[in-house]
C-alpha cells in the first residue's frame, strides 16, 4: 500500500511537469517575467539617477566654495604679512602660504579670474572667481561666488 502511494505521488509530480504533448517542461524564466524585471529595474534607475547626480553636483559646489576660501584666506594672509597683494596666485605658491594652486571642480582646470583691487593705486590680486559661467543650484552663477 505504501509503495502505491509513493508510485502515485511520483507521477503525479512528473505529470505536473510534462508539457500536453508530453515533452519535459524546461526550467528557466519567461520571456514576460524577464520584461517585468527590467522594468522595475528601469523605474529604480529613474529614481536613483537624478538623486546621484544632484548629489555630484552639490559635492563640486562645495569643493569651489573651499578653494575659493582657501585662496582668499592665503590672499589676506599674503597682504596682512607684506603689506601689499601678490601679482598673481603663482606668488601664493612660490611665497609658501598655498601649497598648489587648487583645481576648480567645475572646469576642472587651476584656472581662476583674478580681481584687481578696488584701490586703482594697488596692483595685484585682491580677489578670485571661477572662470564657468554656470548656474549653481541654488539658482546663482558661479562666477559671482
């Protein structure tokens, strides 16, 4: 008796995996189920992607707002120490008070503007700005940081 119920159980089990035409049924996914998973996929990719590169872009604006900090500061530094401004931001770096002159994240390039100052009588540099003319975004130009 207990053989004819594992015997039954079996081919019930075999039964279940036999095609109509009596073919094995392969394991594996379908073609619909494949779809499906790609599309959740894709609206996940749509969710994350925007997030990440805000964030990309939040990170930059604070790198250009430190260098531009550090550069005035050495600037302040090098007029507090001799009394008048370097000709350029090579002089911050053959002076010591910068170690390299920073690279700006948004063109990524050392270049900066270097401002005159307001006394038409002084020389030098009293203040820098990036060289992009992007839009921040929090809504203001770079250049005017």
């Amino acid at each position: 008796m207990v053989k004819l119920a594992d015997q039954t159980v079996i081919q019930s089990v075999s039964n279940r995996l036999k095609r109509p035409g009596g073919h094995w049924r392969e394991r594996g996914f379908t073609l619909i189920e494949l779809l499906v998973v790609m599309v959740v996929i894709a609206i996940l990719l749509t969710i994350v992607t925007p997030r990440y590169f805000n964030s990309v872009d939040r990170a930059k604006e604070t790198v250009l707002k430190q260098n531009l900090s550090i550069l005035r500061d050495a600037i302040d530094k090098y007029f507090a120490d001799t009394g008048k401004y370097p000709t350029d931001l090579h002089q911050l770096v053959e002076d010591r008070y910068i170690r390299a002159i920073p690279v700006d994240p948004i063109t990524e390039e050392n270049v900066w503007v270097e401002i005159p100052p307001p006394d038409p009588e002084m020389e030098g540099v009293f203040d820098v700005h990036t060289t992009s003319d992007r839009q921040a975004l929090d809504g203001t130009f770079y250049e005017k940081w």
